[in-house]
C-alpha cells in the first residue's frame, strides 16, 4: 500500500498551470479540482493529499513537515529562505522581479522609499547596488504606491507587463527571472523517497518533453 504524500499547491494563478502539470504527469485529478472551494482535497485512488494554501505560505507548511511537497514561486523561496530543498524547476509561472516606478523621476532623494511585497529581496538588490533605501512593506496592489505618493519605486513581480503599463508605470531594472519549484521537507524525502523520486521523475519527463 502506498504512503499517503500531502502535497501543498498555491492557490491563486499558479494553480491551474500546477494542476494541468500534474495531469500531464499521469496523476488523475477529479474535473472539479480546480473550481473547489475546498482547502483539502485527497485523491484516494493516487494516495495523494493536496492542501491549498496562499502562495507565500506554501513553505512554510512544507518546512513545518505538514506538507511533503510543495509548489513555490523562486519569488517566495528567495524571499523567505525556508529550510526545504528545491527539487524541481517546474518551468511554470515564468515572470520576473523587476525595479519600477512613474516615469522620468529619478531616485535622488535622500532617503528614496520603495513598497513592496519583498523586503529581504529589496534591500539586498538595493544594498549590493550601493543604494540606501526605506523599505514599505506592503501585502498587495504594489503598484498604488508610486502613484499615490507613498514609494518612489517598487519591486514587484512582472508577468505580462499590463499592470505597470495599465497604471502609467515603467520598469527600471530587472532584479531575478521567477519560475515555480517543486520543494520538498528533507525528512520527508528522506522517509518517503520512493515515492517522491516517482513524482519528480514524472514531472521532470513532462517538463523536458513540453521543452519548457
Ligand atoms: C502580481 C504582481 C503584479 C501583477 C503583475 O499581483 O504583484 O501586481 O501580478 O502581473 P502582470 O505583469 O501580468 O500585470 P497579483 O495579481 O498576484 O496580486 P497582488 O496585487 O495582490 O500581489
């Protein structure tokens, strides 16, 4: 009999791109997967346990052994440096953290602020610049900060470009490329290693075939 594995997936964008990866990796999710309201879903007939969390908080749950693996934006584990190992890169959810702002204002004042959902990821970028800078942090609408006089910059996630271009704003460096990971709690691998190495085998097949 198969040990049960507790997967955590992301709620929220990455999500349909996580489950139609497990999909193509063979695993028979219920059609009412993704339109559930449910926070715990078990697929009794793959042994599999998925818990749906907030983005941020999915290594956090995989750290703290409730969840084997997890699904996590490079943004988060960058961010939040969590004791859990990487073992995949999925090659989903690609965007990238970039430094933006209004337009023609430069960065000259004496103590320039900047908002963000990523303060350790922002002051380290800032301080290998050379750059002293005030962190704001915020937990979402990051772009509201420039515009509404709270933030000279921010460093934020861009995906499509829409949002900075929808709210008149323009990016002024690219800090980091961000894709989505597979992570795993050591212990976990280290009980549970047949069946994970079955699940990174399955992904890693799908990953290189769609050439991603
Ligand atoms: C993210 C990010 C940007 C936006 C970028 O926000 O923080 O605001 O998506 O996407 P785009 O380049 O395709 O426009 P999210 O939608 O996760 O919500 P948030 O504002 O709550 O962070």
């Amino acid at each position: 009999m198969n040990e049960l594995l507790t997967i955590a997936m992301p709620k929220g964008r990455i999500f349909e791109e996580a489950v139609d990866l497990l999909r193509q990796a063979g695993y028979k999710l219920p059609p009412e997967f993704v339109e559930s309201r449910k926070l715990i879903i078990e697929v009794e007939a793959e042994g599999i346990r998925f818990i749906l969390a907030k983005p941020m908080d999915v290594a956090t749950y995989v750290e703290h052994g409730v969840a084997d693996i997890g699904i996590a934006g490079k943004d988060v584990l960058l961010e939040e440096e969590r004791d859990v190992y990487e073992l995949l890169d999925l090659r989903i959810s690609a965007c990238y953290l970039a430094v933006a702002g209004l337009p023609d204002t430069k960065m000259n004042l004496v103590a320039p602020k900047v908002a963000t959902k990523y303060p350790n990821i922002a002051a380290a970028y800032f301080r290998e610049q050379g750059e002293q800078v005030e962190i704001i942090k915020l937990n979402g609408s990051i772009e509201l900060a420039p515009i509404i006089g709270l933030a000279d910059r921010i460093v934020d996630i861009v995906s499509t470009g829409r949002t900075l271009v929808e709210n008149g704003l323009v990016e002024y460096e690219r800090i980091k490329s961000v894709t989505s990971r597979l992570i795993v709690n050591p212990v976990s691998y280290r009980i549970k290693d047949t069946r994970i190495n079955e699940l990174v085998k399955r992904l890693s097949r799908v990953v290189v075939l769609e050439g991603k």
